[in-house]
C-alpha cells in the first residue's frame, strides 16, 4: 500500500464530508479484504470522534438485482451512524451528496445484544420491531463505480436512511411486494424474499459478522436488510416513497 490505512480513512470521510468523488483507492493502493474493512472502521471513527452515535448496521448486496446493478456478488456490512438517520417524511438537500440514489429497505431493530451466530429457531429473540425504509446511498468514489474492497473501505456507500413506523416483530416480511416511487412513478419493484431468500436471514448474516469482527450490536441499533431491487438516482425536487405490502410507506424529499 502506497498510503496508510489512516490516509485512506481520511480522504474517504473528507469526501463524505465535503462531498467531492475521489478515486478508487484499488487504482493506486491494491487492499485485501481485511484491510478493507479496517480502513472503514478507522474512517467511521474519525466520525464517532466528531460525537456522532453508531446507530447500527447495514448489509449489502443481499439480493441479485444489487449484485448485478453494481458488478460486486459478496455479502458486505457497513456502519450507521445517528447522523445518517432522516426522520420520515423530511427533507434532504441534494447538495450535501455527490451523486445519491435511493433504494427501498426492511429495517429490524435489535432487542437484545448479539454476541453469537444466530439460527432460524432462535433469530425471533433478537428484535422488537420491523420498519419499512428508504437507504439513500452516495458512493464517495467517482462515477459510483467500485471493486468489493473499494466500497467496504467506503462503508458500503452508507449515507442517509430513513425509518417508517415500527411494527411487531411478528409481522411478516417474506414475501412482500415492495415498491420504490419516485414522484408517483414506480420506479422499482420488487419482492423481499429477493433478500437472501427471506430477509429474516439478514440478522443471521449480520450475527456472522459480528463473531468474525467483534463489533457490537446493543438492544435499540437497526439492521438495514440490503435492498431487494436495484437503487434509482435522485435528483431535486423528487418525491421519494417506498411502500411494503404489510409495513406500510416510508417518503423523503428532495430539495
Ligand atoms: C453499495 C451498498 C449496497 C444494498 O442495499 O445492497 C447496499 C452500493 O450499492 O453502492 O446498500
Ligand atoms: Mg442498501
């Protein structure tokens, strides 16, 4: 590696910050995996530094139409942090990102702490509510154009998400139709069991992780599932709405 870790940290989260697109860091400085996920921690901790809160995580790529949509077929998690949080129905200024799309989300909210991998017969223990979400993603890399190193270094594109209203851990999220619209348009549309095949799985992935890189995962952080369909660019102006068969709708605007 040319630069540091920490160099790479910096310019990621400057981008992030100022938001201007820097180059992939796989054109200058070749990283493996674990150093991937290193430069992400660091970057993400100049933010915890700065008194923002980790709120949670996200996985990526869970589904075949993100996959295919970005050309990466790996299972990836990032870091959510209380600064990314929207609240529903609010407003974001197009300016504070580089080129933002938006896709729609489940998100679980975790009951109790997590230090294990996880099974079908015990994952219903571990979450208290199911929420509809949209994730706006903003690669910091220019053109959103990535290997799996590049964006795991860049926390997963993580940038803005917004929640909708909690329902009971029981309500069901397999085999949902989902929709994003975009000013009444239904941009995308998809089904949530294109999630790892049901997206109660999501929290056995995140379980996996969380044995493998020892990161924390308290009662009251969310898990963000990945998105079952492709992301949509955004531009000002936009109304953005996601709906869920059982979990109702969840909207943003765009100023
Ligand atoms: C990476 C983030 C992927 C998802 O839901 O699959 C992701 C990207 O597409 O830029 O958030
Ligand atoms: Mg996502």
């Amino acid at each position: 590696m040319k630069q540091s870790k920490e160099k790479l940290a910096e310019s990621l989260d400057s981008a992030a910050l100022h938001a201007r697109a820097v180059p992939m860091i796989s054109i200058t400085d070749p990283i493996d995996l674990d150093q991937s996920y290193d430069i992400q921690k660091l970057s993400i901790d100049r933010r915890l530094d700065r008194g923002e809160i980790l709120t949670g995580y996200k996985l990526g790529f869970t589904s075949k139409a993100k996959m295919e949509q970005m050309g990466v077929h790996s299972v990836i998690w990032g870091r959510l942090t209380d600064a990314m949080h929207i609240e529903q129905g609010a407003t974001i200024q197009l300016n504070k990102f580089i080129h933002p799309r938006a896709e729609p989300e489940i998100a679980f909210r975790i009951s109790k702490k997590i230090d294990a991998v996880l099974t079908l017969d015990n994952v219903n223990e571990y979450f208290d509510g199911v929420a509809a979400a949209i994730e706006i993603i903003d690669s910091r890399y220019e053109n959103f154009k990535f290997s799996l190193e590049d964006v795991i270094a860049d926390n997963c594109s993580s940038s803005a998400y917004v929640l909708g209203k909690w329902w009971a851990p029981d309500t069901a999220v397999s085999n949902l139709s989902i929709a994003l619209n975009i000013n009444g348009d239904p941009v995308k549309t998809g089904n949530s069991d294109a999630i790892l095949g049901n997206p109660i799985e999501s929290l056995i992935e995140m379980s996996k992780m969380v044995v493998k890189y020892n990161v924390p995962v308290e009662p009251g952080m969310i898990l963000l599932a990945g998105a079952a369909t492709s992301a949509e660019y955004i531009k000002t102006g936009d109304q953005i709405k996601a709906t869920f068969d059982t979990l109702g709708e969840v909207s943003v605007k765009v100023q």
